[in-house]
C-alpha cells in the first residue's frame, strides 16, 4: 500500500465494510484478458468467504475453473470535497480489496449456504417457508454458487477533517 495514512489497520474495521457493502466487483482473467464483474455477494465471517452466484454457464465460471485467482472490492463514497486548485480536489471514500481463490461450491448444502446467505442479507426481512418457497434441489441446478477463499486483504479510507 502506498499511501499507509490511510491504511485501515483494524480488522474489524475491514470485516465490518466487507458485511455492510451492497455490491462488489470481482476481477478475473482469461489468458492475458482481464474481466471485471459486478456482483451482489455475501461476506461469510465464520467461515472467511465471500458468496456470490452468477449464471451456471458463462464467462464468470468459465474464468474461474480455467484461473481460480480471483480479486474483489467493494467501496463507499463519503462526501465530495473541493479545494482551492483543481489537483486537490477529492473525495471521502474507504475500500477493500481482497485476494484469494475462488471455486464453484459443489456440495448442496454449501449452495444452499451460500445462497440462503445471499438471500438473508439482502432480504432480511423475509422468512424462506413464510414470505418465500425455500432453495430447491432444482433451482441449485440452474445456478453457480462461488465461494471465494480468502487469502490476503487491505483496506484503505480518507476521512476529511471537518
């Protein structure tokens, strides 16, 4: 990290960002192409994973089973802030970015774990069996369910003085 002034050395500082963003990007490469992909994700803190699912056949699986080696970020932007000379004008943010690999989650109760994850963070205030049918074995069939190993993350932020 360059800038270490903004570094953000407090673990749960980092855990806390990963559980409260609303979406991410996930960055994969196929030969020497790299993708980025937008995505809703889940951020599993017993187990340090992060959940995601996309189509069962596309580019993301067909990058990750050829290149397991994944980068994800998530980000907030705080306020903008304006200066004297246009080289100082900025803005409050903070940031994670993590490293690790990713893998398609083939056991059916990881899927339902990873799904229902997705599910309950995104939709807390509704019950599978009360407000929604519950995961079936053949939707689990229709979908890629990923989790990403963590291996390595930094977080960063720029908190103006007010």
């Amino acid at each position: 990290m360059r800038r270490h002034d903004r570094e953000i050395k407090d673990q749960a500082e980092i855990k806390a960002i990963l559980r409260d963003s609303r979406f991410g990007f996930i960055a994969t490469t196929f030969e020497d192409q790299p993708f980025i992909h937008p995505n809703l994700f889940w951020y599993d803190e017993k187990n340090q994973r992060i959940y995601f699912h996309t189509a069962l056949e596309g580019r993301a699986r067909s990058n990750i089973e050829t290149n397991p080696k994944i980068c994800f970020c998530v980000a907030t932007m705080g306020r903008l802030l304006p200066a004297d000379t246009a080289i100082e004008f900025s803005t409050e943010y903070a940031s994670v970015t993590v490293f690790g690999n990713a893998r398609i989650a083939d056991d059916t109760s990881e899927q339902r774990h990873g799904l229902q994850g997705l599910l309950d963070k995104y939709f807390p205030q509704l019950k599978p069996g009360e407000d929604y049918s519950p995961i079936t074995d053949p939707q689990l069939q229709r979908t890629s369910v990923f989790a990403i190993e963590i291996e390595a993350w930094s977080g960063k932020q720029k908190v103006a003085e007010s």
